[in-house]
C-alpha cells in the first residue's frame, strides 16, 4: 500500500484526500502527495531498495500508488555514463551523463506516466488522456496500451513528425490543435472538467510529477548513495526541476544517503532543505521559450508567461505551471539558470553525439549547451561531481540536424572511393 496520508495546497496548505484533484478549490493553488515519512523510515532501507524491480517501481515505498501491479513498461533504471571525452572537452573531471533517452518510449516522461496511469487505473478510469508536446504523447499511449485502456492525445498541430509517428504507432485517438502546447493545455483543461478521463497532467498531475522525484533517486544510488556537486536540467514546465531537489532532499531526510543521519521531519521542496543537500540546481531552457530564466534573471516573484518561438519543442511551455517554485529551488540550492541561445542548441546536440556517442533531441542541446555556460562562467569547478540530464532521444528530432547528412556518394570502383575520399580529405 502507498504510504500516502493525501494532498495539500502547495499555497496555502488545505488538505484534501487522495483522489483525482489537482487544484485547490479554495486559492487555486497546485496541490501536491503527502506522504507519512515516519512509516516510510520504519521499512525503506538501501537494501530493500537494491531488491526492487529494474524499473522506477524499487522506489514504490516514495510513489503514491497502492496497487501490487503498477502499470510498467519497465521505465527508470537508464545509465548513469561518465562522461569522460565530453569532460575533457569541457574541462571536467567528474562529469557523469543521466540517459533517459533510452526508456521504452524513449523519454523521461515513461517515469511519470507510469505513476499517472497506474493511479489513474486504481481510481478505475477507463480513458488515459494528455496535453503533449510530443514526448508525453508518445508515453501516454505506450502506457494506455500497456493498461488495456483507451488514450486520447492532445499535440500542437506544428510537432515533430517523429514525435507523431512516436505516439500513433500505439493506436491511440490523436487530436492536432491549431496552436501552441499552451493552446492545447487550456483546451485540455477545459475538457477534463467535462468528461471522465484521466489527465495525466491536469487531474492526475500531484500524482504524475512525483514520477520524476525517481530521477534523484537513481542518480543518489548509481553514485554509490551519494549526492552530485551540480545538476543540470532542461526544464520546460519546472516540474521535474523541483521533483529531482525534492527527491534528493526525501533520501537525505530518510537517512538514505551514506553519512547522513535522518531528520524528524518530512520532505516539502518549498519548505524543506536538508543540510545535507548541497547539490546545485542549474536550469536550462531555450531562449525562445525561458520564461522562467527570465524571471529568475529579473528578480521577479512572477513568471510571465511567453508566446514560445523554439527550435526546442519538448521545453516549449510558454505558461510553465511549476515556474515559480523551480525558481524557489534554484535560489534555495545556490544554483543557477541559463537562457541557452536558439543558434547554440544544435552543436549541444552534435557534441553530445560526437564525444559520447549519445544521440540526443533538442532538449538535450538546451542542457549540453547549458552545462558548458555553467563551466564557462565559473559556475561549475573543474573537480566538481557534475551529472547532466539528458531526457530524450535525438531519433524524434531529426530535422533539426539534417545539415549534418552530408554522405560521399561515388560509383562502386576502387578508384573513385579513394579520388572522392582524398577530395574530402580522408
């Protein structure tokens, strides 16, 4: 059984009971899981842990789902890689890379709509519906189709064709809005107010985000349960920003992480900062869509929400709903934010590919091109433990880089290869 007392109003601190809610019907604040981390504390342990399921389902005692079959496509468990050409390029000695382009659908979003559907399934939802980007849609389906339920997906009408192809493949109903992801969100929420689906990211979010806190759990334990000097992350809506921190601050306050002794209260990510959690936040966004750089860089305690013009397609929530506590967590860790240049996301990606050997899309580009302004401006040491997340796989973006096709074509004579493979300079 989850070891969930509920949900509370991140704003003004209502309770509510665990069902599919997801804004306070008293200030409209987001509501987030409570957990009971004193029961947690007395059967959680490194070891229960390393007996679990290579899937983001060794954690269950921290995710918020009751049922003995969650719904898993065997998501989590992706590489921690060190990172040792791309490191020497930068000047890092401890750079690790965080894969999650290879989940079965081949993002990160495979973790939190494991969590969504699995309660979506327990609160006996026959429907399993989202407003995507891409990424989302295409783990929608996958997951629905695991389920035995039916999948409605909602996308912008201009998205990458491999992120189409990505989700249609799993037979799911498909529905292109004439607009952008913010567009499609307000629709979506329109429609969850009339018909009994589960939106993973509107009824179901408190559940669905929580997916993500997976990310700081398996980094802590792939680094022998410790914790990384930096993070880096791409960051659209801030949720799995603040879900990573609140992840790292869980274990610390669990006594989770070798040395640190266990604290008497529960983990909150607006309230809570575990000494021990000296891990640096760094957010990256693209600057065709950074509204929440642009609020950080301000000043501002408000995140104005933008009109998003991004090669970046995954990040490209111009109304982030998580904006203004990811810029909390930036600010409580002494990290910082990065608006990347849209001309820089391309050579993130192809550095990427051509020092490790990782193909990665357009959000990756945003995090490998913000991982070296943190090394350049100083912000991140030579020696530090750096890990940059890498959240989807470059196959679903593959017109941003078609510059690079660029083969010799010659007759299949020995004498044109080598005149043609000289001409290129060999």
């Amino acid at each position: 059984m989850a070891f969930v007392n509920g949900l509370k109003c991140r704003e003004c601190d209502r309770e509510y009971p665990p069902e599919a809610l997801n804004v306070c019907d008293f200030c409209f604040g987001p509501l987030e899981v409570v957990y009971d981390y004193a029961t947690i504390s007395e059967v959680i342990s490194q070891d229960r842990i390393a007996k679990g399921p290579l899937s983001i389902w060794r954690y269950r005692d921290l995710l918020p789902a009751d049922s003995d079959d969650p719904v898993d496509i065997m998501a989590g468990f992706t590489p921690l890689i060190k990172a040792r050409n791309l490191g020497k390029q930068l000047g890092l000695n401890n750079l690790y890379i965080k894969n999650d382009s290879v989940n079965p659908s081949f993002s990160f979003k495979d973790r939190v709509v494991s969590v969504a559907a699995t309660k979506a399934v327990e609160f006996g939802f026959d429907t399993l519906a989202c407003a995507s980007t891409g990424n989302l849609a295409c783990s929608v389906a996958a997951h629905a189709a695991r389920a035995g339920i039916r999948a409605i997906v909602f996308i912008p009408s201009d998205l990458e064709r491999g992120k189409i192809i990505g989700a249609a493949v799993y037979g799911p109903t498909m529905i292109s809005v004439e607009g952008n992801y913010d567009d499609v969100n307000r629709l979506c929420s329109e429609i969850a107010d009339n018909y009994p689906w589960a939106f993973v990211n509107i009824n179901m979010r408190p559940y669905y985000a929580e997916g993500s806190k997976t990310l700081g759990y398996e980094v802590a334990e792939q680094l022998g349960w410790r914790l990384p000097d930096h993070v880096v992350v791409p960051t659209a809506s801030g949720a799995m920003f603040t879900k990573i921190w609140k992840g790292f601050n869980e274990l610390a306050c669990l006594g989770m992480l070798d040395g640190v002794e266990s604290s008497s209260f529960g983990p909150d990510q607006n309230t809570v900062h575990h000494p021990a959690v000296t891990t640096r936040m760094h957010m990256t966004q693209a600057a065709g869509c950074a509204p929440i750089v642009t609020a950080w860089e301000s000043g501002s305690l408000q995140v104005m929400p933008v009109r998003p013009d991004s090669i970046a397609k995954s990040l490209a929530i111009g109304n982030p709903a998580d904006g203004i506590y990811s810029m909390r967590v930036v600010n409580k860790s002494a990290g910082t934010a990065y608006a990347v240049p849209e001309e820089e996301v391309v050579p993130g990606i192809k550095l990427l590919a051509e020092t490790e050997g990782i193909f990665t899309e357009t959000a990756g580009g945003v995090a490998i091109s913000g991982l070296k302004h943190a090394v350049d401006s100083g912000a991140i040491k030579p020696d530090d433990l750096t890990v940059v997340y890498i959240t989807g796989n470059g196959l679903k973006t593959q017109e941003a880089v078609e510059s690079v096709v660029n083969p010799l074509t010659v007759k299949p004579f020995m004498g044109a290869f080598e005149e043609a493979f000289n001409q290129r300079g060999g």
